[in-house]
C-alpha cells in the first residue's frame, strides 16, 4: 500500500492509519502490544483525542521512547482559550511528548477563527509558536463547517466522514482539499462498522491519492488484517466492486453513521448503538446484540423524554427519536424471530 502526503504540512505516512479511539476499552498491556505491533509492522500515523478518556495515556506508555518514528495526532474539544490550554498541556503529558505534529479542533460546531472572540484560533497560533504544536487542523461531521474550514486557508489538514458510502458532496470535498493543499483525513472508513468488508473500504480508499484512511483497531486480528494490506493491497475487483454496490444499495438514505455526537442521553439511552440496530443485527454477529443486556439498552427507548437534544445535535440532521422508535420495533420482531 502507498504512502500519502498531508497535503501543504509535507508530512508523508503510509496510507493506513490507526484510529485510537477503540483502545480506551483494553487494557493499558493490551494496547501497548497493538500500538507497537502496529509501528513495527509500518503504521507510522496514530490519531487519538483527548476525549478519548485514556487513549493518550496509552500511547505515550508504549511509543514515548519512539516518538521520532512516527506522525501524532490529537484533538481538543475546547470552547475556551482557557481551555484550550488546559486540553494541551494535559495531552502533551499524557503522550509523553513536547508536541504533536497535528492538533486538531474536535468537531466544533463553527469554524474557528482569527478574531471571533472564542480566542481558539489564536491559541493554536501561540501553541505552534511555542513549538508544542506543528500544524493546524480540524475535525468535522458537517459539510458546510468543513467546507468552510478548508476554504479559509486556516488549516492544514481536514478530518472528516469518507468511505464508500459517501455522497457526491463528500467525495467533491477530497477534490477540494487537493486543489487548495489541504491534508484529508478519513475517518469511519469502516462507516462505524457497518462496512464489513475491510478489503473493500481500503481498495476504494486506494483511488483517493490524497486521502489517509484511518482504522478504529482495538484487537489484534483487525490490526493484522490492515497490517497484510500494506504488501498486498486489496485491488478493487469484480468481486469487491459488487459488496461496494450492495452495501450502497442497503445503506442509501438516512441512516445512524454512531459518531455519538447526540450523548448525552437523559433516558441514558445508547443512541449511537439503538439508532441502528437494524443494521448492525444484519451486519454483525447478533448474539450481543440479542442478549438480555442488549435487550435492556434496548428497551430504554422505551423511556425517551421527548427532548430532541439528539436531532438538534446530529450533524446529519437525522429524526434520531423516529430512528429510534423505528429500529426499536424492528429489534422486537427479529427477537421474537429468533427465540425457539
């Protein structure tokens, strides 16, 4: 597999980045194996957050001493300066490192700005002036804010939603960053896990020469599957290009993409999960699903209040509660289904 530059920052990685998100759920041993194993095995790109509870600490355990070998990425979801400051001091400890080559604004719902009197902006100037950070950048579910993020001239590389189930618009937004030099980040290249065919999403990815796809890993065995990608990329034959129009087929239209941004939930219920049950009993091993815990985060839909604070926050403009209501019913009969 190639390696792609990000864009006008000149940094060059492989084509096959680790999203490290998913390891806040093992162990801190666990994540140490899989973060040096993916090094080793020619992963030299690591993005994670600071809201990704213990994500950081995790990599500045297993890769401080190695930190030459290979590109940083975090994110800060800060709304303040004050903030700001607080987010990247905290990161920088947590990594182990003085500075990650990439901090990102974490999904801000505005572009932010020299100027606009939330002081952000200005704060990621001071930061790469002190040499803490490297270069600018900002993550994104939603077009416009992304769009405008890249049209500034402000960033340096755009995160963003790309896999083979994007529209038009997504796909025109990876022509933008090319024109204007602007890195593109992929993420939910596997769509949240509603892709399953690894070997697909990352021979579609292969036709974007300036697109880094980054894989949420959390054991072993997807680590070695994107691993044996890197000698033998998956070519996008006959056979792939059908699961690619099938998946689209299926999953055209309004659906759950579980990027959370709807949590907190007042009924506690699991959004992200619930608001696409339907999907994941039809594209995944079902057992957990069906199991009597998956059946109580269920029937908290049950419980809605009726507040709309998932519609008002979903960056695709989804009717999260219909979603829910609709998935939720579907779920009772695939249960009574597979009861005996």
């Amino acid at each position: 597999m190639s390696n792609v530059t990000l864009g006008r920052t000149g940094l060059t990685v492989q084509k096959n980045g680790f999203g490290a998100l998913p390891i806040q759920r093992i162990s801190r041993d666990e994540a140490a194996r899989l973060l040096q194993k993916a090094l080793d095995g020619g992963m030299n790109f690591f993005d994670t957050a600071r809201a990704y509870s213990d994500s950081e600490e995790k990599i500045g355990y297993a890769l401080a001493d190695r930190r030459d070998r290979f590109v940083l990425a975090t994110k800060t979801a800060a709304k303040t300066a004050e903030e700001f400051w607080t987010d990247l001091h905290t990161s920088l400890n947590n990594l182990r490192t003085d500075h990650v080559d990439l901090l990102q604004f974490h999904n801000p719902s505005f572009c932010p700005k020299p100027g606009d009197g939330s002081g952000l902006y200005e704060a990621m100037l001071h930061a790469r002036e002190e040499g803490k950070i490297r270069w600018i950048s900002l993550t994104n579910h939603r077009l416009a804010v992304a769009r405008e993020a890249v049209e500034s001239g402000l960033y340096d590389t755009l995160q963003f939603p790309f896999n083979y189930l994007a529209t038009p618009e997504e796909i025109a937004l990876t022509q933008l960053c090319r024109e204007r030099n602007v890195g593109f980040i992929a993420m939910k290249a596997l769509s949240g896990g509603l892709i399953a065919s690894s070997a697909a999403a990352c021979a579609f990815q292969a036709q974007y020469e300036n697109v880094l796809p980054i894989w949420g890993i959390q054991r072993e065995k997807e680590l070695d599957e994107f691993l044996s990608y890197i000698a033998c990329p998956p070519a996008l034959t006959a056979e792939l290009e059908q699961v690619i129009s099938r998946d689209r087929a299926e999953l055209a239209g309004d659906f759950c993409r579980g990027c959370g941004y709807c949590l907190p939930c007042p009924a506690q219920i699991d959004i992200p999960n619930c608001a696409r049950m339907s999907l994941l009993l039809r594209r995944s091993p079902a057992a957990d699903h069906l199991s009597p815990e998956g059946q109580a985060k269920m029937a908290r839909i049950d419980g809605c209040v009726g507040c709309n604070h998932c519609a008002d926050h979903c960056p695709y403009g989804l009717n999260t509660p219909e979603l829910l209501r609709r998935n939720y019913a579907d779920y009772k009969t695939f249960l009574q289904q597979d009861r005996p």
